[in-house]
C-alpha cells in the first residue's frame, strides 16, 4: 500500500558515500542537533516474525477460509503476502501468486526467469524446505498454471478466494482459465487474520510509536523559527535514523496545517505559528503513525482553546473503545465532543473520520467511521486522531496509536499536554 509518507531509502547509498568519503560522512555526523546527536539506536528491540508465527497465520487463515466455505485464496505481491510467508515481492506485469489451499499445501506460481529469486524467499516460508512452484515461460499462460494447479489440488469447482490488492487483470485471467471455479473475495480471511494482532505484533508497533515520538521530541527540541517544512521534515528523517529505523514526517506550517494530509506551498516556521508533524516509521514491517501539534513560542487563545478540544476528543475516543463497541461508536464519541464545542456538524471543521486500523499497511482494516457496525475485539489496533481544521487560519490534529485491551483501551504513546510543551518536559 502506498503511503502518503515518503521514507528514507537510501541507507546503502549512504553507508556507500560514508566509506568513500569518511571526512564528509563526519562533517555530517558533526552537524546532528544535540538532541538528535544524543538520540540512542533501540534497533536491536525490533524482533523480526518467525517462521513458527507465519505457519501459525497460516493455520488461522485455514479456519476462516472453512468458515467461509472457501476452498482457497489467492494472494500476489503485497502486504498479505508478507504477512503469511514472508515474501516481498515486485513483479509488475509479470504474474507471481501463492495459493493457499483450506486443507493441502500452498503453491506457487512464479515467472521462470525468477525461479531462483522466488525459491530464495521462499525457503523462509513455512512450506519453504519442499514448495511446490511451478513455473511459466515468457511466451506461457501463468493463468493455466494456477488452474492446473486448483485442478490438482481437487479445487477446480471450488470457492476461490483473491486478495483484494490482486490486479484486475490476474484476477479475470485466473477466473477465465478456471471456468468451472467460483471466485469471491478474500477479505474474510485476509482481513479476519491480520486485524487482530498478536503479541509480537503489538511489541513491534509499541515500539514503532515510541520511537517516531522520540524522533518527533528530538526534532521539536532542534526547530528554530526560519526554518522550512523542508528542513523540519529532514530532521524527522535524520532522528528516525539515529534511533536505527527509516522514519519520517509530512510537515505543514501555519494555515497550511489546515490541509489535513498537507500542501506543497512553500512554508516558513515563524514564531507563535503553529507546526503540524504527521508521520511514522516501521519496524520489521509494523507501522507507527504519530502527528504532535505545537507552536514555538506563544499560542494564541484561540489556538489553545482549538487545542483542548481536540484533546478531549482524543480522550473520549478512548474512552468509548472497548471490546463489544461498534467501529463507528469511537467517531461518533469524538465528533460529539468537536460538535458540542461549536466546531460542527459533522464533518465541517473535523473533515475526516477519527481512525483506521494498523499493522502492517499504515491503513487497514477495521475503520473507526460512521455507520461501520463491526465491533471492537481485544489486540485490535488503531490510530485516534480527531482534528480541527480551520480554513485559512491553522489546524490541530492529535494522533496515538491506539491498542484495544480486555478493560478498554491503550494509547502506545502519551497524550501531548499542550502546543507550547508538546512532550510535556519544559
């Protein structure tokens, strides 16, 4: 999924340039803000997910597609992919697939000319030490491998599940040369297993979140008014580095804080205004995604007043998630709190919907938004983000992530308290 956040990935160019030329790499070095500077790599917590743990979503994944009579699903290139084998892979045009049977062993269909690439990843997936991977020529149909491969598997007149990240024109190709299957979506299944996390996953993302906001206390603590978003969202980059993580911010300034997703106007940092940072990092695949709200300086009344609002709005959504509560009740909490406060109806000044899930993709399912019935199960994980935003003056957004727990639920990170102390450590 693409991320409206761009992160740094240009870690070998950079360790390539710092043994080339060792006297810049420490100029560089040398020009960190002490608090960046002193900033401490917590890396090595990022544990990465198992083999065990995949062959355990595997498992899971089988259970749903029983109770969702399908016989199998199909998953391409993408997030869904990774999350059950550890794969990542690009292919463009070029059709590589798993298929992952109710009962039986999953295979795989792969390019020839990328047979060796596909059997390395593989290997490091559950069924890596004898997959079965079958293999299309340039001037073949990869279609009529995946329905030979059904027919083989007994699936030919089953219930196909597709992943919904599956471009159209695989997916009617599939359907095409399986003429006598029946296709559906695997959301059922895709989504069933990866919005409710497990324990390892939530230590990733808890991690995650505490590093962005270390990286977003070290930026604030380097700011000096005159500087740009630029600027501002390069020192974002440079934190999220020093603690060990690709990481990174949108940054908006003044009336363009307004923008909930930003501007591309140019815009300068000055005193009293406010600085809006939207951003996150990942850590061995599980997203954090943080904004914090502040003014260098002085706040005005009215932006203090703004401010405390959409705190309480924060507070009330996490109040209201809880195990049992329908997705749309946690919105509805917050937006009351917006709307009572004068800042309504609906969706006039808080133009979005409180939250979305979390995990792997920085979106995902279940959304926390009108009308959406599903409820709230423990491990689910979300960000709470209520905003104000007022046209051609400023915005305020406040967003933790959020993890729900048998009593209720957690934010990963502390509230910010104010927009002149926004880590609360003046």
């Amino acid at each position: 999924m693409l991320s409206r956040r761009h992160f740094l990935k240009s870690g070998s160019i950079a360790a390539g340039i710092s043994v080339a030329l060792p006297a810049l790499a420490h100029s560089v070095a040398d020009d960190k803000p002490p608090a960046i500077a002193a900033l401490q790599s917590r890396r090595a917590e990022a544990k990465p997910i198992t083999i065990e743990e995949r062959a355990q979503r595997q498992e899971r994944a089988r259970q749903l597609m029983r109770e969702n009579n399908l016989s199998a699903i199909i998953l391409g290139q993408g997030t869904s992919l990774a999350y059950f084998t550890g794969i990542h892979w690009q292919g463009g045009e070029r059709l590589f697939a798993m298929i992952l049977p109710a009962k039986g062993d999953a295979f795989y269909v792969s390019p020839a000319f990328e047979e060796g690439r596909a059997r390395e990843q593989i290997a490091q997936a559950p069924e890596g030490t004898k997959p079965d991977v079958r293999i299309w020529q340039e001037d073949e149909s990869p279609y009529q491998r995946v329905a030979q491969g059904l027919t083989d598997r007994g699936l030919s007149t089953g219930t196909i599940g597709v992943e919904e990240t599956v471009k159209f024109v695989f997916s009617d190709n599939i359907r095409k040369a399986s003429p006598s299957a029946t296709f559906t979506s695997a959301i059922p299944v895709t989504a069933g297993c990866r919005m409710i996390k497990g324990r390892h996953e939530i230590e990733l993302m808890r991690l995650a979140a505490k590093v962005t906001l270390a990286a977003y206390e070290a930026t604030y603590r380097s700011l000096k008014v005159g500087m740009t978003q630029h600027d501002v969202a390069h020192l974002v980059e440079t934190a999220h580095s020093q603690l060990g993580f690709d990481g990174g911010a949108d940054v908006q300034v003044g009336e363009y804080s307004a923008f909930p997703h930003g501007s591309v106007t140019p815009q300068v940092i000055k005193e009293g205004t406010i600085v809006m940072m939207d951003g996150g990092c990942s850590a061995e695949g599980y997203q954090s995604d943080i904004t914090r709200t502040y003014v260098l300086g002085k706040a005005s009344d009215k932006m203090k007043q703004v401010f405390d609002i959409v705190h309480r709005a924060q507070s009330a959504a996490l109040a209201a998630a809880k195990p049992g509560a329908e997705a749309g009740s946690v919105d509805a909490a917050a937006r009351k709190v917006i709307a009572d406060a004068g800042y309504g109806p609906d969706y006039k000044y808080f133009t979005h919907r409180l939250g979305h899930g979390m995990g792997m993709d920085g979106h995902e399912w279940p959304y926390l938004v009108r009308g959406n019935p599903i409820l709230l199960q423990p491990e689910m994980t979300f960000s709470d983000e209520p905003g104000i935003y007022i046209r051609g003056e400023f915005g305020i957004r406040l967003e933790d992530d959020m993890h729900i727990v048998e009593e209720g639920a957690e934010l990963f990170t502390p509230q910010s308290p104010s927009l002149e102390d926004p880590f609360g450590k003046a």
